[in-house]
C-alpha cells in the first residue's frame, strides 16, 4: 500500500514538472496558451503585465485559482484525488518558480505542439493512477462522470474561453496557435487516460463476499458471481465477472490487493454493451 502510494505521488509530482517546463519552456515565451487553469492563469498573467504594469506570475495565479476548484473537489470528486491536486498544483507553481523561462525554439509551431504534447503527459499519466495535475482536471472529471464522455472533450469544450480570449486580448494568430496546442493536449490526455472506455474483469477467488462487499464499498457497479473449480487443484473457487470503466481499473486493483492478493483476474476490452451501465448521479435499478 505505502509503495503504490509512494508511485502515485511521484507520478504527480513528475507530472507537475512536465507542465512547468511546457510552461516555461515553450509556451510562455511563443505567447501561446496551456490547457486548463495553467493557461487561465498565463493568460491573466500577460494581462495583467502588459495592460496593468503588475507583475504576478503564472505559478502564482495557478495557485489562487485552484483554492475554490479544491473545494469542488473535495466534495465532488474524492478527498485523495483533491489532495493529490494540492500536492500537483503545489509543485507546479514551485517548478514553474524555479524553472527559467526559456525559448527553445523560434517557431511557433514547434513550441505549440511539444508545449502540447508535454502538458497532455503530464496531465494523462497523473489521471491514469487516478491522480490530478488539479484545476480543470478536477472540473472536467466531475462533468465526465456525470455524463462518461470522454474527459478530453470537456478539456476543449472549457478551453475555449481561452482560445476566444487569447485572440480577442492579443493577435488572432495567438488563437490559432492556442488552439492547435489545446488539441495535441487533449489528444494526448485521451490517449494515456481514456476514462470512457469500458474492461471487463473476472476475478477468480476464495473470498468472493469479502471482495464483493469491498468493491460496493469503493464504487457502485453490478457484479455477476459464477461458481468455479480449479481444474489442477479440484478447489472450489468463485469467479466474480464485472464491468467497469478503466478509470476505475486503479481503484479495483487496490480493492483486490487488500482483500486477496492471491486472486486471479483476467481483464479484457469491452467493445460494447447492453443494457444499464450506471452513470455518476444516476439512481442503483
């Protein structure tokens, strides 16, 4: 447990230092915008900079900005993913301080997209192990789990005030390069994280009610229970079948860990269903 915990954390905080150096690295000085709360808070930064004469930084004004989202959070989405947040914006604003701002490159394309591809990794591996980089994260996962679209979709959909802001405050051309770098990150996002996509699992057993009482505990999703022998050992088993979403994946393999790491589970990819599939809000038939 501690060291699943331990990987989870580094993987955030890994994933906090990617959006730094896409930050400071590639978009900041090209002017072209980053996903999320990050791009908010660049944005309101040039504004500020160039309009008011206020020099705050971006790490800064990420930090302000997610205080209200954490409470969100907290309530909406789940105290550990909320406190992997705080620990992923914590570290972001830190990088971001401490990281020069730099310009790698003189195109704007180039910075645009590997600015995008940076971001989009280190949003999706902390997702993946049902972590946050914070912000819209945690926005876009609330509206995800209330209608299992992916959570990409609602990335572009919330991005686009900054898309429309970013052309309207400075050059159309900084919309367009804005746009080009949401969509490499989104992409990217829906690549490592693919939250919508449906697996199967079959876990072969001893402890079936235990395991069945603690999943129920953790999410709430119909379980099929199959009585099974072992064809070697002529044991009676329990062959528990059930389907999830891969977002859950993480949270089930911790279930079984704890329960009865001498299980055995198969997962495979469901290609469709039939029938009800909760969704986050709807009613248990």
């Amino acid at each position: 447990m501690f060291f699943i915990e331990a990987k989870r954390i580094v993987v955030v905080i890994f994933g906090a230092l990617l959006m730094a150096i896409s930050l400071n690295f590639f978009l900041i000085n090209a002017n072209v915008y980053a996903s999320g709360f990050s791009g908010a808070a660049q944005l309101v930064s040039s504004v500020l900079s160039d309009q008011f004469g206020i020099s705050l930084s971006t790490g800064i004004l990420l930090l302000l900005f997610n205080i209200p989202v954490f409470i969100l959070g907290w309530f909406k989405v789940g105290r550990g993913f909320t406190i992997y947040s705080i620990i992923s914006v914590a570290f972001t604003t830190l990088f971001l301080e401490l990281l020069p701002i730099l310009s790698l490159s003189n195109d704007i394309i180039l910075n645009a997209v590997f600015g995008g591809v940076i971001a989009g990794v280190g949003v999706g591996i902390s997702l993946k192990l049902g972590a946050s980089t914070g912000g819209m994260d945690i926005v876009a996962m609330v509206l995800s789990r209330l209608q299992d679209k992916p959570i990409g979709m609602y990335f572009l959909l919330l991005n686009g005030i900054i898309i429309v802001l970013a052309g309207f405050l400075y050059e159309p051309e900084n919309a367009l390069y804005t746009m080009v770098a949401l969509y490499v990150t989104t992409s990217v996002i829906d690549m490592l994280h693919t939250r919508h996509e449906k697996v199967t699992a079959m876990i072969i057993t001893h402890k079936a009610d235990d395991l069945q009482q603690a999943i129920h505990d953790k999410m709430v999703r119909g379980i099929t229970i199959v009585p099974a022998k072992g064809a070697y050992s002529k044991e009676d088993k329990s062959m528990l079948y059930l389907v999830i979403t891969r977002y859950e994946l993480y949270d089930l393999e911790k279930i079984i860990n704890e329960v009865d790491p001498h299980a055995f589970t198969n997962v495979v990819q469901t290609v469709g269903i039939f029938g009800f599939f909760r969704r986050e809000g709807e009613p248990v038939k």
